[in-house]
C-alpha cells in the first residue's frame, strides 16, 4: 500500500532471465503486486520468476502469453488484470532493469494529490544516462 492506495507494478518482460531477479528484488515494499508478463521468452525468464520468493510469498503474479505479441500488449495485459482486481495504481518498469525503484513515489504522488490522472518518468534525464547513453537517442 502507497498512502492507503492498492499499487501494483506491471514488469513485460521478453527473455530478461538476467536481469528478472534484480528488477524483482529491488521492488520496495510499499509495491502490493508485481504483475510480470512473460511475453512467450524462450530463455527461463518465467522459470526465474516462479521460484523468486516474492511469487512464492503471493507478492509476484505471473502471466504468460502464449506468442510474443510486444511489449505494448504485454502491458495491457497487466493492466487488464490490475483492473479486474480493483488495484487503484499501477505503474510500468520494463524487466530489463533500466528503470530505478525509487522514482516510484515521485510517479505516484501526483496522482495520490489529485494534480494528474498519469504520469511517465524518462530514465534518460538522470545520472549516468547523460554518459552512457548515445548522444543520438537525445535528438529524437
């Protein structure tokens, strides 16, 4: 619970069998329900996930599509269920690990203030991204 608010993350994920740990593990606790949706993966991406003790603990659902169908239908995919569940947020952040935890409560306050009905971070405006990032993707 974030603020007596129900908070769900969706993670898709497509053959993240080494980063599906860390993005797990680094979930802060305030999180009620991690979604991942395993977008058919050959690797053992859902494999990873099923003995992660957060799916073990109930905290972590799994849904598996059954043919790679995108990282936007992978997304729908968790909000449906995040919906038919009555979750009041729901955030996104991808199963590779490029997105940080703690930005969490930053995306949420605004829509817990009543100042937005959504939001979106950019993991390109911080930190080392300015230095690890190509200077191309800027100009897009």
């Amino acid at each position: 619970m974030y603020k007596n608010q129900s908070l769900a993350v969706v993670v898709p994920a497509y053959n993240e069998e080494k980063m599906i740990s860390q993005v797990l593990n680094t979930m802060p606790d305030f999180v009620d329900t991690v979604i991942v949706v395993d977008d058919a993966s050959t690797d053992s991406t859902s494999e990873i996930v099923i003995s992660h003790h957060s799916y073990l603990d109930n905290k972590t659902i799994l849904l598996q599509h059954t043919g790679n169908q995108g990282v936007g239908s992978a997304i729908i995919t968790g909000y449906k269920y995040a919906v038919s569940h009555d979750i009041a947020l729901v955030a996104v952040m991808a199963g590779d690990g490029q997105m940080d935890p703690d930005d969490l409560p930053r995306l949420i306050e605004p829509i817990i203030s009543g100042e937005a009905d959504y939001t979106k971070g950019n993991r390109l405006f911080r930190g080392e991204s300015w230095r690890l990032i190509p200077h191309y993707r800027y100009l897009v």
